[in-house]
C-alpha cells in the first residue's frame, strides 16, 4: 500500500494553489512548501521527490486541473513528454480546496480532556457490548449519565 500524504502537507499543498492564479509546476509549489511557516520541516522535499508526491495528489483530490504546459519530444515508448501544471477553478476558496483535499479540523472549543484508568476488563467488556470505540463508548455514557442527572434534578425542584 502506497504512503498517505499527510494533512498538513495537503492543506500546504491546497493554499499555495488557491494564492495562485496561473498553473503551477511541482517545482514552483514545492518552492512555496519551503517558504511555508506552518509545514514541518519533516514534511519539506525537493522539488524532483516532491513531482511524484503532487502527481498521487492531484489523481486523489479530483479538484485539482493538470495543465499541460509543454511538450519535449515522444519516450521511447511513444508516449508523449510533457511538463504538467497544476491550478485550481477560480471560483474555489480556500475552505473548499482544503475540505477537498481531506482535511477535516476537529473544533477543540467547548471541549476538555478527560483521563480515565480503566482494568482491561472492565475495558474489554465495555468494547464488546457496546458500539463503537471506548472514547465514544464511555463519551456516550457520561452524556446519558448528566441529561439523566438534570432530569432528577427538575423533578426535586419542580419549576412554577
């Protein structure tokens, strides 16, 4: 199975074409990548590397036009040679390239985290007899346990 091409990458990837009015090469957004503060260095490749990257991209995000730019004679195979750009439809946002692409950002607002110490039994049995995984598992039953909770207290304090 092929590498996923991570997130943050993708969403680089999507605003160096959104800011980007003419069709770029892998090189040109590959350029871009490296002057962009929010990709890790980790994440940062050299443009010949990086060609291949964009072209998995480009098949998997259907968003993204190749533009053939120019041709250099015919492979041996009788394939033509052709250096490719990669832009975006004018009217696409940045929001909706980057939702394209695969990147959901999860709201952390309103939200804490929470640790919890459960034995391995105690485990197992709540995966088995419930759906889902365990965070959802045991999310699902403290949200039951304080609607639960705000019921009885209503019905000790009754409202006029």
């Amino acid at each position: 199975m092929a590498k996923k091409i991570p997130k943050q990458l993708r969403k680089s990837i999507m605003k160096a074409l959104v800011n980007s009015g003419d069709p770029l090469t892998a090189t040109n957004i590959s350029e871009r990548l490296e002057n962009d503060p929010d990709l890790p260095l980790s994440m940062k490749m050299p443009p010949r590397k990086f060609t291949f990257t964009m072209k998995k991209f480009a098949r998997e995000v259907g968003l993204i036009n190749q533009n053939v730019l120019s041709t250099n004679g015919l492979s041996r195979h009788g394939t033509p040679r052709v250096r490719v750009g990669y832009s975006l439809p004018k009217t696409v946002t940045l929001a909706e390239a980057i939702e394209a692409a695969g990147v959901v950002e999860k709201s952390t607002t309103g939200k804490r985290i929470l640790t919890i110490k459960l034995d391995e039994e105690t485990a197992k049995a709540l995966e088995a007899n419930y759906e889902g995984t365990l965070d959802e598992i045991v999310e699902r039953m403290l949200t039951v346990r304080v609607i639960e909770l705000d019921e009885e207290d209503d019905e000790e304090f009754p409202t006029p």
